[in-house]
C-alpha cells in the first residue's frame, strides 16, 4: 500500500467497501454485548451502507475534502 491517496474510487473500490461493511456488521450481530464505541461504529457503518447504493456509484466517485463548516471544498 504504497501507493499515493486518489482522489477518486472506482465503483469495484465502492462495492469493495460495502462488503466490508456488510461483513463486520455481520460480525457485530453475533456478539451479545457491544461497547460503546462499537455501537457508534456500527451505527456509522449502518448509514455509509445506505449511501452506498450499489446503483448510486457504478461508475465510482470523486474525492473531495470538506470545510470546517462541513461544506463541499469544491
């Protein structure tokens, strides 16, 4: 992994990183007890899954920082 950030991930990366979502909240639904730092976790990955429509990025996506203000730095 030595590679340079990109400033963009391909829609292979995107479905890359739901797999890994689905399979650690997979992981997390066996345990019986969370900690709370879990539960953040597993709410986060929750959402990011939802965003990650596996439609909404084929063609992948752009990078971009956000401003303190958490506006597009666009």
């Amino acid at each position: 992994m030595n590679e340079p950030p990109a400033g963009r991930l391909t829609g292979e990366q995107i479905m890359a990183l739901r797999f890994a979502a689905h399979r650690q909240l997979a992981r997390w639904s066996n345990k019986p007890k969370l900690t709370p730092h879990q539960l953040s976790q597993r709410t986060a990955l929750r959402r990011a899954v939802h965003i990650l429509d596996p439609d909404a990025f084929t063609n992948g996506c752009e990078l971009r920082p956000h401003n303190a203000d958490g506006a597009n730095g666009a």
